[in-house]
C-alpha cells in the first residue's frame, strides 16, 4: 500500500509545529509497514519565512514535495480555489513520479480543499481520505460555524470516499450539521514517549499537573480558580506546561489568588521533560472548552495518570470510572468538586495507574491506530466508496 500524505506545510527550523501533525501521521505509517510521502501546499504570508516555488526533498526518512507561495490570509473559500489551482498544475507529475499510490490521505478541512478540488478537476480516479480534526466545525450549532467553513465542508466532506473524526460527539455533530456519515477513529498519539516509571502514587504533596497552550480555550482560568478554592494552603501544586497569550492575565490571576508558592506556569518544554513530570505527579487536568479529540489526556495517562477533562466534545468517551472524571465545562465549582473527588479516590488508593496505562495501549496507541486506520484503507481499497453512497442515498 502506498499513501500521499497531503499537508499545509513541512516543519522547519523556524516554523517546527507546522505541518508536524501530519508528518507524525507519515512516520507512524512507515513505521507499520505502509510506503507514504508528503505533498505539501503552503500557501502562508510572506512573513513565514520558508524556501518558496516547488522542491523536493526528505525529512526524517520521508520524502516531500513542497509548492510554497506567500499568499497570505484573506478570504478562506478563495484561497483555497486558488490554492487547488496551484496544486493541480503539480499533482499529475507527483503521481506519475510516485506510481502506484493507492489514496490521499488528507487533514483539516481547509487544507484538504485544494487535494480534493485538483484531484477532481484532474480527473484523477484516487481514494480520498480525511481526517477532520478542526474544532472549528466541532460545533453543536451551525451558526457557530462561519459561512466559509460551511462552504468548504460541504465541498470536501461530500467528494470524499472516508471521514474519519477522533470522537462520537465529533461524529454526531457533522452528521447534523452536514448531513455526512463519518468513522470514529483514534488519533495518531505518541505513546512511547510517555512512560510509567512510577508505579504508585506519590506520597506528600499531591501534584496535579495540566499542558495546553495559554489561551481562554483551554481552560486555564477556571482550573486555576478551582484548585485554588480546594487546594489553598494545603500541600499541593498545580504545574502548567504551555506558551500563550494569556500568559501575563493568567499569572496575574494566580498573584491574587495568593497562590504564587503552588501554582507555577511553565512555559513550553520537551517532550522528555514533560514525561518526567508526569511520572511525577498524581492527577492531571485540562479544562479545556472544545476538543476534537484530546491527545494530550491519552499521552498523560500513557504515563498512569489518572485525568479531569470537561465536556468539551473530544475526550469523554476514553473517561472511565477506573481513569478519570469529567466536569461541566466552564464551570469552576463543579470542577472544584471533581478535584476533590479525584484527591480522595488517589490518596485512598482506588485507581490502578497500570491499569490506566494498560488500557491506552490497547486502544489509544499508536499501534492501535495505525491498526484501525489500515482497516479503513482497506474497506475505501476494497471499493466501500463514500461519494457513491451519498449519491444513492440523496
């Protein structure tokens, strides 16, 4: 099996998070036996410094083929037409070049656009497969959904062959709001990187801790107004890793709360350091309002933790009553509730962190998603075609 792994961008030395999702997604693949490459449409402003035109290259085992234009933010559904244009001129040579490739496997709406737009405008008869993780469309009311995104998701979401989101909730709410049949899948996670070294929970302080960019979104705010109400003056820490634009509102908010010896914004750190901490602490907690899915709640407990998340769309459905609890989305008293339930469960020794870990590995790794999304190429392969099927049913 061969797969064109399409993306927005390759990461580089000034731009290293860019197109990293995908790019993970490509090395998992070959690492399970699948041949893949990138094709990459970067169509940012001038100010993301980047080699522009069309190159080639590889990049940590996996070749690429770049077409980089500073064309810069304005409105979404035209830079994607053009975009698609741009890529068209490209896409036949890339596929004569790379024989034999079976699909394309695309991520996010808007980048998957210009995929789907030239490969039908080329009249190419391949696969194609996306993977929504945008919680721009992870909305229970439409309205909430610009009009742009709407257009670009009908487009794309109806001239596909598979949809795959990361969560039942995810799937509900594009099956109403777009009237489409998606697959529940398990994101791609790095879990190697993610240890138990610590078997049993700690004893003294409790620590909780929580990673996520410093925005409203995630949550922060309310987590670190709840721990206060439960946790000032007790022996315990709440660690926050992540870089963000509510940095100084958020560290202005711990200073009021006096919580200045307990509560300790971390900025951003490996991956390494982070697993270090986890193995070094007792709970975590991401308050987040929406998710699509919630890597970072299988990374942590791929290291036993025990989790809170909220109703945010994304992770409820791996919670179970042997690894977690789930709070009411912005709501800082029953979060503040559920952090005390969860204390006493840990320091009466009623949750298993290896029980935890066990149960990730066996549904949320990488292995495990990998296992299932060969089993979705093989049914959109074996000619399981989406588009025809919406076609019989409209």
């Amino acid at each position: 099996m061969k797969v064109l792994m399409a993306s927005q961008g390759i990461p580089n030395s000034k731009s290293p998070m860019y197109g990293i999702h995908q790019l993970e997604y490509a090395k998992a693949l070959m690492e399970f036996g699948i041949e893949v490459y990138i094709v990459a449409l970067d169509l940012r402003s001038i100010r993301r410094w980047r080699k522009w035109g069309y190159h080639r290259g590889e990049i940590q085992g996996i070749r690429y083929y770049n077409i980089s234009l500073p064309l810069g933010n304005f409105n979404e559904l035209l830079q994607m037409k053009y975009g698609s244009k741009v890529l068209g001129k490209y896409l036949n040579d890339i596929l004569e070049e790379e024989r034999g490739t079976d699909l394309i496997h695309s991520h996010f709406l808007n980048h998957s656009y210009p995929f789907v737009h030239a490969a039908k405008n080329n009249g190419l008869d391949i696969p194609i497969v996306i993977s929504e993780h945008s919680s721009h469309v992870n909305k229970e009311n439409i309205q909430d959904i610009t009009k742009e995104k709407r257009i670009i998701g009908n487009y794309v979401y109806n001239n596909c062959d598979k949809l795959i989101v990361g969560s039942p909730y995810f799937k509900s709410v594009l099956e109403k709001n777009f009237g489409v049949e998606a697959v529940v899948s398990p994101t791609v996670a790095d879990t190697k990187s993610f240890t138990l070294d610590n078997k049993d929970f700690q004893e003294g302080t409790f620590r909780v801790v929580s990673t996520g960019n410093l925005i409203v979104d995630k949550g922060h705010f309310e987590l670190i107004s709840a721990f206060s109400k439960v946790f000032k003056g007790v022996d315990a820490t709440l660690k926050i890793f992540g870089q963000g634009v509510e940095y100084n509102n958020l560290k202005r908010l711990i200073e009021s709360k006096g919580m200045t010896n307990q509560i300790y914004l971390l900025g951003h750190h490996s991956l390494d350091e982070i697993n270090k901490e986890y193995n070094n602490s007792d709970l975590f907690v991401l308050a987040s309002h929406h998710e699509t899915y919630g890597k970072v709640y299988i990374e942590a407990m791929s290291s036993g933790l025990p989790v809170i998340t909220v109703d945010n769309g994304g992770s409820e459905h791996f919670i179970k009553d042997f690894n977690g609890v789930i709070a009411q989305k912005k709501n800082v008293e029953d979060l503040a509730n559920k952090l005390k339930l969860m204390y006493n469960k840990i320091r009466t020794n009623e949750l298993d962190k290896s029980r935890i870990r066990e149960n990730v590995l066996l549904n949320f790794s990488k292995e495990a998603s990998i296992r299932d999304l060969k089993r979705i190429y093989s049914e959109v392969l074996e000619g399981d075609n989406y588009v025809e099927k919406r076609k019989e049913e409209l």
